[in-house]
C-alpha cells in the first residue's frame, strides 16, 4: 500500500529513502498478515514511518481514504530480497490521508533520513517511483478543495 499524506492546500509530504540517498516517496508498506485490514496496515505504517497517528492530533479516522486505485508494477531489483523468491511484481492500494499544514513529523531512522512538503506537482516530479508520482498526481482529483 502507499499513503499520500498531504495538506488541505495539496503540499505533499516526501521522504529520503535511509537506504537508496535521493529517492523520494510516499508512505509505502506491506501488511503484517494477510487478514489485516488494508485501513490498519496504512494506519500503522504512517505511525511507523512519520510518527502521525491516525485518529489523534487533528487526523481523524475519516482523513484517511482510500483512492480505489491499484498500481501492479515491477519490484525493482535492489529491493527484491525483501520478498519471497520468485517475486517480481507488487501490487500497491492508494491512499490519501489529509492532515493539518504543520503536522509534526518524527521520521523512522532506519527508513528515512529526511523530509519534505511540496506543492503536489513538484512532489510527483521528485518521486523516484513511477506509480508514486502517478498517485500524487490523481491528488487533486481526490482531495476536495479547503
């Protein structure tokens, strides 16, 4: 799954991948077991990777929504240790979650080692990931206007 985290005014939060320096994204993560809902997998995922929770601090449940889009694309090659042998294509549920401009960040070390806001589009330019920048893109579509 990927989480689009984003203001009411469309600036997008990216972070610096700790291990691949320069390839900025979304949110992104798998389910801890199939039968987890795709909800709570986004839910803790966001808290593992920016320290936002769901539900708390100005982020209720209802900020967060899923888009009903679905990405299949190639797992790129550096990364494809992490999943079982044979493997090489993900299949990514879209998210958006819409927090407070200024919502604090606390980054996962060991994930990122850094982070920004940008105005959607420059967002989608900065991705590395090709179906990262196609979500941001649907942002707008998504996200009814403040």
């Amino acid at each position: 799954m990927a989480v689009v985290i984003h203001t009411p005014f469309l600036d997008v939060l990216l972070m610096e991948r700790a291990d691949a320096p320069g390839f900025w994204q979304s949110v992104t993560g798998s389910k801890d077991a199939l039968d987890e809902p795709l909800a709570e997998t986004c839910a803790r995922e966001v808290w593992e990777e920016t320290g936002i929770r769901i539900g708390e601090g100005g982020v209720p449940a209802a900020a967060l929504r899923d888009w009903q889009l679905v990405n299949v694309y190639e797992i790129y090659p550096r990364w494809r240790h992490r999943y079982a042998p044979g493997v090489t294509h993900n299949t990514e549920h879209v998210f958006g979650l819409t927090v407070p401009a200024g919502t604090a960040v606390q980054l996962s070390a060991r994930e990122h080692t850094s982070y920004i806001w940008l105005p959607w589009r420059e967002a989608a330019d900065k991705c590395f990931s090709p179906s990262n920048a196609e979500a941001i893109l649907h942002l707008p579509r998504y996200t009814p206007a403040p």
